[in-house]
C-alpha cells in the first residue's frame, strides 16, 4: 500500500453533505469523518451522505469510528457499498482489529491513544496500512492530561514523543506519516512553522480543519526555489563521483543525496 494524497488534507464532517465538493476543491484530498465531528445521533445519516456523495473517490478519506466503538460496524458496512476505498480508522490499539477490512481498502491508521502509539511499529506492519497519522488530544486525554500544548502554542513533551514515535515506526515500515492537526485556526504562522517542521522531519502530509489552513501547509510542503536548485546540482555532480565528494564546501556521500532526492519528490 502506498500513500500519494499530501500534503494538504482538509476535514470535513459528513453529516455536512454540502460542504464535500468545495472542501475537496480547496484541499488536495478530503477526510470525510464519521468520527469526532459527527455526534451519535448524526451518525447514521453521515452514512447515508457518504453512499449519496458524488465526488472524486480517489481524492477522498472516510475516517471511520475506532474498532472498539458501538459504531465501528456500521461505517465498515456503510463505507463498503460506496467507491471510496481509502479509509482513516480512529483511535486504532490492535492491529489484529483492521483485518476487518478486505485487501481493497487502503489504510491509514490514526495511533492517538497510549495503547496506539506504544504499538505503532505493529500497527505500522500491517499489510493493508498505508500510512500512520497521530493525535494530538486524544493521546494527551487517554494518559489522563488536560493539554498537549503549553500556553505559547508549543507541544509539551509527551506529545512531541508520540510524534516522534508514529513517524518512526511508518518509515520503518516504509509507510507514510501524517502530521496532527493545528486546531488553532487563526495561528496561521504556528501552523506554518509546525508544517514546515514536519516536512523536514519527514512527513508526507499535514490534515487540517479549515480551508483557510490549506495553503501554509501547501506552501511548507513546497520546496523553495533555492533548495531545488541545490538538489538538482549535488545530483547532477554525483553523477561524475565515485563515494564521498566536496560540493559547494561540503561533503557529500549518500545520505546527502537522498535528502536531495526527497527535495525534488515534492516539486
């Protein structure tokens, strides 16, 4: 399974059928969430949008309530007789339980709960997972806490480690990871910076809450000219070398090279 939707993924509930053309003309994929933003008494018509939706199923996530949930069977059962077939599963803990969906669908697994993330590398195992995302809020809720933030807007610690792990145990799965999202809409410069700190980190996408977010993580995402520039000259210099070499007053050897190459993976 591989994962090629980034960087900007945009939430949308469905139970707001109106919203889905235009959160998806606005995003690169859209995640339509039967989870969090849907209350009980909504969900079973957010089941019936999404067998009503007319949109791109190839630009579309469903995010389905976790498999421990009284509603888990209903959206598998609701999402299996409808085209979308890349599907975020929520609050994920055993990766025994995503045998429930068949070899068509495509996973990424939210690890956003102590049990998820101290399990991630086996979540991350599994062949019909795509890619890994964490949660910020719900991790920090299921370890007994009351924010993952300090005042300033920074992660605590806790936080930045379960971070850290879910992007480790993807790539060493080789599967893809998803940065959380900003929930302070109107920081648009925190957003930046924490969206350009995953790209540098090594995540492959960043999911969002609102439209107006989707450009300062399309513009992080976005090599800037200089750096493309750099990584198409050390490549074409490699060419001519043999191991390690000197470009430009620094030393080159292989590992240089691939950041190069994930340079140009994202123009």
């Amino acid at each position: 399974m591989t994962f090629d939707l980034g960087p900007a993924l945009l939430f949308c509930p469905a139970d707001r059928p109106e919203r889905f053309a235009g959160a998806l003309a606005k995003a690169d994929a859209v995640i339509l969430d039967l989870e969090d933003a849907v209350l009980p008494d909504a969900k079973a018509q957010a089941r019936e949008n999404l067998l009503a939706a007319d949109v791109d199923p190839a630009r579309v996530i469903v995010r389905v309530n976790d498999p421990a949930s009284a509603f888990f069977s209903a959206d598998l059962e609701a999402v299996s007789r409808t085209p979308f077939r890349t599907v975020m599963v929520a609050k994920v803990e055993d990766p025994a339980a995503l045998d429930a969906f068949d070899e068509t669908f495509s996973l990424l697994a939210l690890c956003e709960t102590a049990a998820g993330v101290q399990r991630a590398g086996e979540i991350a195992a599994h062949p019909r997972v795509a890619a890994l995302m964490w949660g910020a809020e719900d991790l920090v809720a299921s370890i007994g806490g009351s924010s993952s933030r300090f005042p300033d807007g920074r992660y605590r610690e806790v936080a930045r480690h379960a971070r850290s792990t879910v992007l480790i145990a993807a790539a060493a799965h080789g599967k893809a990871a998803i940065d959380a999202v900003h929930l302070d809409i109107d920081d648009l410069d925190g957003l930046a910076a924490e969206a350009a700190d995953a790209v540098a980190s090594g995540f492959r996408a960043t999911a969002c809450i609102h439209p107006k977010q989707v450009a300062a993580i399309r513009d992080a995402y976005r090599p800037d000219p200089a750096a493309v520039e750099w990584a198409r000259a050390v490549l074409a210099a490699a060419e001519g070398e043999h191991g390690v070499f000197r470009f430009d007053g620094r030393m080159v050897d292989e590992p240089v090279l691939r950041h190069a190459r994930a340079v140009l993976s994202r123009v």
